[in-house]
C-alpha cells in the first residue's frame, strides 16, 4: 500500500470516530491543505490533518522502495474562549484518533502502531495543536 492509501485508510478510520462525525478531515494529498484547513477551523473550530512525516526504506536494491513510514494525524483546535462553550477538545479527541487507529489494518498493510501524541503547541495565536504519530511498516512510496 502506498503512502497515500495509508493516508485515505487512516482517514477514514477518524472519519468513523463517533465523536469525530462532524468534524473535517483533510488528507494532505488531496487539494489545497493550508485553504482546506483554514476553512475548516473558521467553521468548526477544529479540524484534523492526515498525513505523513519521513519514511525509512528496507531496501534500495528493488524497483518498488518499500519501507517504514510515520503516518501523522494533526490535530488543530481553536479554543473557545468562554469555558462553557462546547465542542471536541484536543487532547480527548487527540486519544480518540490514537485509540482508533492504534491496531487498524488497512488491506495488504501491516497493522498501523500507535508511536506517541506529541506535546501540544500553538501554531499560531489562538490555535493550539497536537499530532498522534503511528508507524506505518512496509509501505510504499
């Protein structure tokens, strides 16, 4: 399976998170991401992102590189400001994503292992963010 079939399959397993049903999912294969996902928090006020971050081949003496690729699901939130204001929340959904993934097996792909939620930053001012890292092994580019 190629890098973005992984992609489209670990999409569509946060798509299936119930609390996740009407939050946008981009796939950073797809489209213009940085207007997808400025739209997308402007609506909602959270938005998720799934892509992929390095990829370490097996073997360069093959024509089809197969390797181990980190699959990366972002995860953006523009916080509330008033503490009543409802709505998912980074880190509760940020579990969600890596409960569902964790252990998924897309067709003819190893399973999809959890790795790590990396500490949440603030990308700009008044978004915070968060990625959940899974390894993808033997995948391909």
């Amino acid at each position: 399976m190629d890098v973005n079939e992984l992609i489209e399959q670990a999409a569509e397993v946060v798509r299936a998170i119930p609390e996740m049903a009407d939050q946008p999912v981009i796939e950073v294969h797809k489209g213009d991401v940085a207007k997808n996902l400025e739209i997308a928090i402007a609506k909602t006020r959270f938005a998720v992102l799934v892509g992929w971050n390095g990829f370490k081949a097996k073997s360069n003496s093959s024509k089809t590189i197969v390797g181990d690729a980190n699959l990366v699901v972002e995860l953006f939130e523009r916080p509330v400001v008033s503490s009543t204001g409802g709505g998912l929340k980074l880190l509760p959904a940020a579990r969600l994503v890596g409960n569902a993934v964790n252990l998924s097996q897309p067709p003819g792909q190893s399973p999809i292992v959890f790795r790590e939620i990396t500490p949440v930053t603030e990308p700009s001012p008044g978004l915070i963010s968060c990625n959940v890292i899974f390894a993808a092994n033997n995948t391909t580019l």
